[in-house]
C-alpha cells in the first residue's frame, strides 16, 4: 500500500482491463498527460493554445482539444491525444 486506501496493483489491474480511473487515483499515479500533453486545461484554453500555434500541427488538424483517456478528467483538455501509457501506476518501493 502506497498511501492508506491506494494500491498501485488495483490501479494497475484498473488500467489493464481499459477501466477508468477517479480524478483522486488518476492524481496519485504518474500522469504524462502533465508533461507530454503541451497544454492542460479547459476547452477554450487548449484551442486558444492550438491556434496561436498553429504551424506545428499538421493541415488535417481542424481542432486542438483532446479529451484526456482513462480517468474521469471532467472537462480538462489536453492538445496531445495520448495513446501510450497516459497513466501508470505508481511505483512500490
């Protein structure tokens, strides 16, 4: 047990199975979404960020907000969709 009342194996086995994740476990696992995900935050933030920058995105791309996976998020965004290992359990030590 990492903190009373979370297991990093229940999490696992959560994602494993393509469960969804609470805010409150997704927050005590590692959470890439906050390093790789360029810009976090509501709809009208991201698409804001999507459009001033523009020219790294591709022609295709007609919108910049992303629904974040595998935790229940409510309406955060990110302008990186993610597919691998968004979330992983934390490490036991």
């Amino acid at each position: 047990v990492i903190r009373p009342g979370f297991e990093a194996a229940a999490v696992g086995r959560v994602l494993e199975a393509g469960g969804t994740l609470t805010l409150q476990q997704a927050l005590r696992c590692r959470v890439r979404y906050f390093t790789d995900g360029l810009a976090l935050g509501g709809k009208v933030f991201v698409e804001g960020v999507f459009e001033r920058n523009r020219r790294f995105f591709g022609p295709k791309r007609v919108t910049g907000a992303r629904k974040m996976r595998f935790a229940e998020w409510g309406e955060l965004r990110t302008a990186r969709a993610l597919r691998v290992a968004p979330i992983r359990a934390p490490l036991t030590l």
